[in-house]
C-alpha cells in the first residue's frame, strides 16, 4: 500500500457476535415435565415454529422475544422433499418422452409400475403434510 492510497475502516469481524439487544436474556430457567408433557410442548412448538425456550416464553409472557429461534413447521419440511422428488420425476419424465421419440416404443412396465409407485408416495407425503395422512 503506498502514501497515496486512502485507509478504509475495518468491517466488524464476523465471529464477534450479533448486537446487544436492551433486555437480554441473561436468566435460566428449568423445569421438570412428564413425558406425555413434553411431548405436548414440543409439538406445540413445532406447530408454532418456534424452538422450545421460545414457544414457551410466547406462552408466558405473550412475546417469544426478538431474536427467537423460528423453525420451519414441520408441513414446510415435508413440502420441502416433496419438491425435490417431483423435480426428480419430472426429469425422469423428459428422458422417457426422449426415449420413446427416439425408439419409437414404450418404457417396459417394470419402469412404469416404479413411476406409479413414486406417484404414489408423493400423494402420500401431500397428504402427510396437509395432515391428512390418517
């Protein structure tokens, strides 16, 4: 770096961690809880999108706080895979199209019965997610 060339200020390190909120949360609590409990909490949370602490604050006090720990529900995972399948059967669709244009004949039926039965599944995790699976 010569004489001639400006100093820029340094960005703040990355690894410092994030900003000071005014109310941290500087206090622990635990409690004690039933299996059958727990589960209620946790499934709670999970419909809520929250982490536990979180849910639980929400609960206790109206608010989850500002930087609480929001989790994706569990239907938005599954709609998540979901996707990935379908992507991955459609590519499968456009290779078949391609062989059949090209041969001039139909996939044998051991590939078309595994085609239905990724079909299947997928109706099924649609169904799951929607909670509609029982």
């Amino acid at each position: 770096m010569t004489d001639a060339e400006p100093t820029r200020p340094r960005a703040a390190a990355p690894w410092r961690g994030r900003r000071r909120v005014p109310d941290a949360k500087g206090c622990f609590i635990a409690i004690r809880c039933s299996v059958r409990q727990n589960e209620t909490i946790k499934e709670g949370a999970s419909r809520a999108g929250l982490s536990i602490g979180a849910y639980l604050r929400a609960l206790a006090v109206g608010y989850p706080g500002p930087r609480s720990v929001r989790r994706p529900p569990i239907e938005k995972a599954e709609l998540t895979k979901l996707l990935g399948h379908i992507g991955k059967i459609g590519s499968n669709v456009n290779q078949i199209a391609k062989f059949a244009n090209t041969t001039r004949s139909l996939p044998a039926q051991p590939v078309l019965a595994r085609m239905r039965e990724d079909i299947a599944w997928m109706r099924a995790a649609v169904l799951k997610a929607l909670g509609r699976d029982r």
